[in-house]
C-alpha cells in the first residue's frame, strides 16, 4: 500500500508527532513518552510517518531516533493554502456583518 502526505496528516496523533520532532530528533522511547497511548501504537504512527517520507528512522547506538522531512509536507501546504484565501474572504465577510449587527444594536438601545 502506498501513503502520501495526506494519510500522515490526518491522523491527530500523528499531527502532533511531526509537531514534536519538528522542534528536535528524538528517539521513538522519547515520542512514546509523550503519549498516553501504548508503545507499539506509537511505532504504527511512526512507520506510517516513516512510509509517507514524513520523518526518516535514523540508528544511534541502540535507540532509533526520528528526524523530520519538512520538504514532503510541502504538498500538502500547497494544497491547503490554495482554499486560504477562499476562508480569509469568508472571515472579513463574516466579521463585517457582526460589526453591522453590533452597531444595530447599539443604535436600537
């Protein structure tokens, strides 16, 4: 089975993965210490990420360590930004309306 980017992402628990080792490498004993859940489904998240290009799995010693591939989210960025600016109208739109009914009713007290 072939992943992508967009199955890395959609997991919440894999959302914060990439988030923690986006900071710094860390060993997947130090990602599982972070989580309530158990240590192998921590290593499912991780060899999903890893299979995505996400993160790779690097040996130190004894431990695997995990690093972040930034450049493989980029499709994913890509894609979410392209419906940014569609959402920011949106916002300014629904913004001006609260301030039209906030002034309303100002005006009607």
């Amino acid at each position: 089975m072939r992943r992508d980017v967009f199955q890395a992402i959609a997991d919440p628990i894999r959302r914060d993965i990439i988030e923690l080792i986006s900071n710094e490498p860390l060993s997947v004993n130090e990602v599982a210490e972070k989580f309530d859940i158990s240590r192998p489904a921590i290593s499912k998240h991780i060899r999903i990420l890893n299979e995505c290009g996400i993160i790779t799995i690097e040996q130190r010693g004894r431990e695997r360590h995990c690093l972040i591939q930034p450049k493989n989210l980029i499709p994913a960025y890509m894609w979410i930004d392209q419906y940014r600016k569609l959402w920011e109208d949106r916002i300014d739109s629904f913004e001006e309306y609260l301030t039209k009914l906030q002034a309303q009713h100002k005006k009607n007290e």
